[in-house]
C-alpha cells in the first residue's frame, strides 16, 4: 500500500495534535480543573486519523 508522502505527513500531524490535546487534558484534569471523568486515548492516536 503507497500512501503519498504529504498524506503521511497529514496524518501524523493530526495524531501529534490528537496527542498535545490529550496530555494537556490530562494534566487540567489533574488539576482539578476539569470536573467528571477524563478518558484517555494514549497510544492509540492513529485509530482517530
């Protein structure tokens, strides 16, 4: 399977977003900052792009 290089640079800008967003979740939630539940998807970013 050839996938064309811009499309990969495409997507793994898009999980590196999904990972930023993620890890500063997590870190507001510890905080206290975010009320309920936080579920975290680390590791899988690539199921989402």
């Amino acid at each position: 399977m050839d996938i064309e290089r811009e499309k990969l640079i495409d997507m793994y800008r898009k999980m590196i977003r999904i990972r930023t967003f993620e890890e500063r979740a997590r870190k507001e939630f510890a905080a206290g900052k975010i009320p309920g539940f936080v579920h975290l998807y680390s590791g899988q970013e690539a199921s989402a792009v």
